[in-house]
C-alpha cells in the first residue's frame, strides 16, 4: 500500500490502512492523492483565512475548478470528469478533512445544483451553465423559506408566473450556501399553475439577478460558506431557465436534490471527524509528560477515545459510501438519463436520510472527544487547528433537513409506513381530530359545525369564481 504523504513527508495523522480504499476505484485513489496535494499545497492554509476574517473560499473553488472538480460528475463529452456517487462522497469527504470544511459544503452545494441541472438538461442549460463549470463558474441550491425554516422543500415564500417570454420569479430563501457569491442559483419554487404545496418547480437564476446580504453572515464555524438569506425579488426569466417541466419540483428534490445532497453533506461530516482524529494522533504522539516519561498517546484512556472515534467514523464512512454504491447501481455510475417519472436515487431516500444522521451524530461527539484528547492544548485557538473543526462539526446537526427531523421521518415511515410523512401538510390526523371532538359538548360540536360549513361555503366561491 501506497504511503500517504503531506507535501515531501509523512502524512502525520492516520494512513491509508484506515481508510476504506477497496471502496474506491483506482482512479478515485488517483483524485484523492491530487486532492490532498491542492489541500497541502494551497486550501488548508485558505481555510485559516476564512475561518479568522469571514472570507468566502473563491480561491479554494477556483484551484478545484482548474483540476476539474466543479464538473466532477458531468460527463466527459461535456468537459466532466464523468465520475459517480463514490466518487463524489471521497470528494467531499477528502476536502474536508484535510483542506477546508467550508469549502468542502460550499462544493457539495455546488454540485449538487449541478445535478439538478443535469437531471433534465437542455442544450441551453448544458451550454450556459455545465459547459463553463471549470473556468470557475460556481452554483448552489436555494431550497429554503424563512417560513418553513429546514422544512425546505415547503417553499411558502415563493412563486413563479408565466410571461410571454418565459417565467416571472419570486423567491425568498432563509439559508443559502455561497449567498452573494454563486454565478448562478438552482431554485425552488410554487409552480406558474400551482395547485398545492407538492406542485412546485425549479429554475436557475443568475447571480446578478439574486439579492444578498453577505455582511451579516457570522456564524460559529463553516465561517467561510455564507449561508446567508437570498431573495429573487421578481425577476423574468427566459422560458429555457425552468430545469425540467412545470411541477417537476418534488420528483427532481426526490431523485437528484435529497439524494447527492445527503450523500455529499454526510460525507463532509465524515471528513471533519477523521480529521479531528488526525490532529489528535499528531498532538498526543508528540506531547511527552516529563514527569513520568509518557507520551499522552501512551496512557490506555488516551487509546479508548482514539479507537472508538476510528471505529465509530469508519462505520459511517462505509455506511456512507454504501448508500452511494447503492446508487451508482441504480444509476449505471451515475451515466443513466432518468425521464420526468422515472426514479432510481429516489428509492435510497430513506437511506440517505439515516447517512446524514449518523454523520452529523458521530462528527458532533468525535470532535469532543478529540479535544479531551488534546487537553487544553486543542481548545486554543492557533496552528492546532481543533477548535476549528470542533466548530465546524457543530453545524451538521442542525443542518436542514435537522437531523431531529430525520430521525422522526425515520420512525414515523417504520411505525405508520412512508404515506404518514406528509411532507406538504395535506392529510388530517383524523385519530386526533375524532379525539378532541369527544371533548366538545352538543353546543360546542353545533358551533364548530357551524363555522366549518361557513369555510366549506367560501372556499367553494372562491373555486367557482377562479374558474369562472
């Protein structure tokens, strides 16, 4: 096996006896070792920079986009990579481990509206936006809605029109990654012939076309991404900017949104734990006890936390890079051109979901452990480096979809079976309906009648009278 190596010398923290590698093809082992040479040579330095001074990490996306990675899983007619789910996941993953968390999701981000796009591409869309990806054009996803918070794919705060030309889109987004700084934006939206929260659609708009407030970004870690607010604030498309058909929406989030997000963002989590573990081996290899002539990586407490950590991360590393197998599978490597209706990613939902959970639950308490590892040493902030992947560990947790959201799609599918999730709101509890009617007396019963056929009555005018 081939020895990892940091510029000219030895890797200081774990080797390749620890990672996966017969997960990975050959080539993906190649992609890794450039990967990490860009992350010595350049982005691990930048990450310092914009963890201190807030600065978005441009040059870290632009060094991945002259290597070819902003296209890593467009095909390679199109100037890709041609890469799959797997290799996608040793992406992010390696990123974030040994260059720049914050780059690393503001990529994930970045491809994962590259794979909308490329669910249902069009020669406009194909030459306007994949075509010039590594020149350094840069994307995100806009999913969010301040009044639905990580409910994300509930976008109250938003709609589309039609226009002669094309489409008239508004959009208000609570969090979104690269705000200000993307070229352009995949967004969800109501459908220009909405008829219920599970019609929606999906546009891209260009960067000058979306308003941001880069300034106020200040956040514990992932400092450098800008997940700030975003707003299109009614601006007309040309009719080629739509990505795919009118209420496409909730089948494109199923089938490319959820699925490479999830598999991208758990692997993230995956990086920042092993490399929380490597600056652990460093530091308690190197800092000796004079008064007892013990290194800390000698004492058996020391060793617990270490094998632990290694055994936890590598279960979800392999968990990980499972789910993506999976749906390579599906998706002939990531090669299949799936139609409107047609699915594949989309059946390993529920397993994207638990990915990112135990991701962002191991990530949070490796991280802690690593620091009691390190002792006081890891809680300074400097050249150590911990303390910052401790901050930037914190943000998968509460990143949407929460992971107390997943963990409650996940029980609720298993109790009650998928249908009980409801994602839009639209079936009533009835069990809790017929309950709290029992609690009504005749006269409270007749009221409550009585103001349910008043709604009845106006909400059958105001149908007769849209259709008139």
């Amino acid at each position: 096996m081939a020895e990892k190596t940091w510029g000219s010398a030895p890797y200081w923290g774990l080797g390749y006896d620890w990672d996966p590698d017969w997960l990975l093809t050959e080539r993906q082992r190649e992609l890794r070792a450039l990967l990490i040479e860009l992350c010595e040579r350049e982005m691990r330095a930048n990450a310092k920079a914009s963890d201190d001074e807030l600065i978005y990490p441009r040059r870290n996306l632009e060094l991945l986009g002259e290597h070819g990675f902003l296209a890593l899983t467009v095909p390679e007619e199109l100037g890709g990579l041609g890469e799959d789910h797997v290799g996608f996941a040793m992406a992010a993953e390696t990123i974030a481990r040994y260059g720049c968390a914050s780059t690393a999701m503001c990529w994930v981000m970045h491809m994962a509206a590259v794979q909308a796009i490329m669910l249902r591409p069009t020669d406009a869309l194909i030459d306007r936006y994949i075509r010039p990806l590594n020149t350094g054009k840069i994307g995100t996803l806009s999913y969010s809605d301040p009044e639905t918070g990580s409910h994300f794919w509930y976008p109250i705060s938003s709609g589309a029109e039609r226009t002669e030309t094309g489409f008239h889109v508004r959009k208000k987004a609570s969090w979104t990654t690269s705000a200000g700084f993307a070229d352009f934006y995949v967004v969800q939206t109501t459908s220009p012939d909405f008829s219920g929260y599970d019609d929606l659609s999906v546009f891209v708009i260009d960067g000058e076309d979306a308003i941001a407030q880069p300034a106020t970004w200040d956040a514990m870690g992932l400092r450098g991404n800008q997940s700030g607010p975003l707003e299109v604030p009614g601006v007309d498309i040309p009719a080629d900017r739509i990505v795919g058909p009118a209420g496409d929406g909730a089948a494109s989030n199923d089938e490319s949104v959820d699925p490479w997000f999830l598999v991208g963002s758990s692997a993230v989590w995956n990086g920042l734990a092993m490399g929380a573990i490597d600056i652990a081996k460093r530091q308690t290899t190197r800092k000796r006890h004079a008064d007892v002539g013990l290194r800390v990586a000698d004492y058996p407490t020391i060793q617990d936390y270490v094998g632990e950590a290694v055994m936890d991360t590598n279960a979800c590393r392999i968990f990980t890079f499972s789910v993506a197998q999976a749906m390579d599978a599906a998706t002939d490597h990531n090669r299949r051109v799936l139609a409107p209706g047609e699915f594949a990613r989309a059946s390993y939902l529920h397993w994207a979901w638990q990915i990112k959970f135990e991701a962002a639950k191991n990530t949070a308490h490796v991280v802690d452990k690593m620091l009691h590892a390190c002792g006081g040493t890891g809680y300074k902030r400097g050249d150590m480096e911990l303390e910052r992947y401790l901050r930037d560990a914190k943000a998968g947790w509460v990143m949407g979809p929460t992971n107390e959201v997943l963990r409650q799609f996940v029980g609720k599918a298993v109790l009650l079976g998928f249908d009980a999730l409801d994602y839009w709101n639209q079936t009533y509890n009835r069990r809790a309906v017929e309950n709290e009617l029992r609690k009504l007396d005749a006269a409270g019963k007749r009221e409550l009648a009585e103001q349910l056929l008043a709604e009845a009555a106006q909400a059958q005018g105001e149908g007769a009278t849209a259709t008139a």
